[in-house]
C-alpha cells in the first residue's frame, strides 16, 4: 500500500470516529472527546513539524538514527508482548469457545 492509500485510509477512520463522537448525545461527552481528538492532532502536527526540521532542515544525522532506533525498539517490544501475551489469549478464546458450546448444547 502506498503513503497516499496509507494516509487516506487514516482519514477515512478519522471521518469515522469524528462521526461516532457526533452521534454521542452527551454534549460534555461529545466536546470532550473533540478536544482530545483536536489536542492529539496538533501534537502529532508539532512532532512531525520538529522531526522535519531536525532531520532535513538541520540535516541532523543523529536524530535519524534515534528515530529508526525508537522505530526498531517498538518492534522489539511490541514482538516481546505478542511473545508473552498471545499464548494467554489464545487459551482464553478457547475455553470462551468451548464454554459458548456447551451452553449451546445445553
């Protein structure tokens, strides 16, 4: 998939979580939700706007190499949780399987 479909589909959930929180009746709720929604955009904005600075305005080389350094660490880290957690979770889905059966069969 390429950046422009990546993007694009991102917008398009975006579209579908701003129309889930308009379709919340609460207005504090809904409003709280808009803020925190805004809030994530522009620190995303701020973040991208400084890495774009420091790697191609500054040419810092350095900070390449820390962001392709987090980007590998939470690989790593997300493979360790999936290594630890996934063995629990299949044998939960089972037994909630096998319970559904049986009731089933009830």
């Amino acid at each position: 998939m390429s950046n422009k479909q990546n993007l694009m589909k991102r917008i398009e959930t975006l579209k579908e979580l701003n129309g889930l929180f308009k379709s919340v009746k609460n207005n504090k709720v809904r409003d709280l939700l808009h803020y925190h929604m805004w809030s994530e955009f522009d620190n995303m904005v701020n973040n991208i706007e400084t890495i774009y600075f420091d790697i191609v305005v500054n040419n810092d080389e350095q900070m390449c190499e820390q962001l392709e350094n987090e980007r590998h660490n939470e690989i790593v880290t997300s493979k360790n949780m999936l290594n630890t957690f996934l063995p629990y979770m299949m044998m939960y889905s089972i037994i909630q399987q096998d319970t559904l059966l049986e009731s089933n069969s009830i």
